[in-house]
C-alpha cells in the first residue's frame, strides 16, 4: 500500500516528466529554441542525439517552466522548489534554477527523469542583466540539487538510454560530461556514459 511519501514522490515525478516535455519542446518546436538549436549544431549535435537523448532548453527568463507548472498545471511552488526546478527568495517569492541553458534530463535505472543538468548557452553569462548570469556566478553547468529524486554521486548520464549498448559489449566507457557522451554516442562508440559527481 502506497505510503504519503509514495504519493509525494510520484507527484514530484510528474513534475519532472512536464519539465522534460515542456523543455524539450521549446528547443525543438518554438521558436524561443532557436539560439539554442544553433548552438547545438555548432557543436555537431544532430537532431537524433537530440531526439535520443530528449534534449531542452530553458528560456532566459525568471519564470517560464514555473509558470508552466504553476499556472497551467496548477503545482504548488513548494513541489517545484522540491523537485529542484526553482529557488525561493524572500518568503513567496520564486524564480527557475535553469534560465538560459541547454537542457540534459538526468535519468535514473528505470529511465524516469529525476533531475536535470544545464548548459549556459555562450554570450548569457557576460550580461550583468541576464537572469542567468545571477545563477552560479557564470557556472557553465548547473545541475539539480540532491532531492528526495535525484543523487548525483548515484547516477551516470545516458546510462539508460545506452544501457542495451552497454549490455551488448559488456564493457562501458566512461566521460566527464554530456556533451562528451553525445558526440562518442553519434560516432558509434554508444556503450558510453557520463559522470555527474
């Protein structure tokens, strides 16, 4: 029988899931997106890595996933604030983690996302004005905080997604980060993984 615990997490999953969708969509759909998918292609990532890999972007403002989930699917702030999606300031007051960044979902061994790393996309940090440049301090990753979802020293990057390539060859590789998982991934080499602690 589900405790209350149960119920919080499965809602903070959804959470996440929403987040992902929501994420995923603006980079690939809207045209918000668009700095975005440049910066990707630049870096010769190609729309099956990010098909494969459900890559997002989180829009340059205070709030835009939080109004998402707030106004639109009626979530509380504080199961934001939980899930590690925004950071309270001043009581009520609230703003995204992840404002102006590349979006990785993290997910664990069953392939549900529990937290998510960013990538601040180039030019953001270097204007003062920029709600992402106050996040950080100019960090060119952000990744979720530990959460009753996610533990970065538990989990590897992309190791569901490859976990047939692994299982195949026996054998994984590991990287430091995810944008050098992708590229290993789409020149063949996909039994790789990257580490997030």
């Amino acid at each position: 029988r589900p405790t209350s615990q149960d119920a919080y997490k499965k809602k903070l999953l959804e959470i996440m899931s929403l987040s992902s969708e929501y994420f995923h969509f603006l980079l690939t759909k809207h045209k918000s997106g668009e700095e975005a998918r440049e910066y990707l292609k630049a870096r010769g990532i190609g729309s099956e890595a990010i098909s494969q890999f459900y890559l997002g972007y989180a829009p340059n403002q205070w709030r835009s996933v939080s109004d998402f989930l707030v106004t639109k699917k009626k979530y509380a702030p504080e199961d934001l604030e939980a899930a590690g999606l925004v950071i309270r300031k001043d009581g009520n007051n609230f703003y995204d983690r992840f404002r102006g960044r590349v979006m990785f979902p993290l997910k664990d061994h069953k392939g549900v996302v529990v937290g998510f790393s960013g990538r601040e996309l180039p030019g953001n940090e270097k204007d003062p004005a920029s709600p992402s440049a106050t996040q950080g301090h100019g960090a060119k990753y952000i990744n979720s905080p530990e959460t009753m979802l996610y533990s970065k020293s538990k989990l590897l990057y992309g190791l569901w997604e490859n976990r047939e390539y692994i299982r195949k060859a026996d054998s994984i590789v590991l990287v430091e980060g995810e944008l050098d998982m992708i590229p290993s991934w789409q020149a063949g080499a996909k039994n790789v993984a990257a580490i997030k602690g």
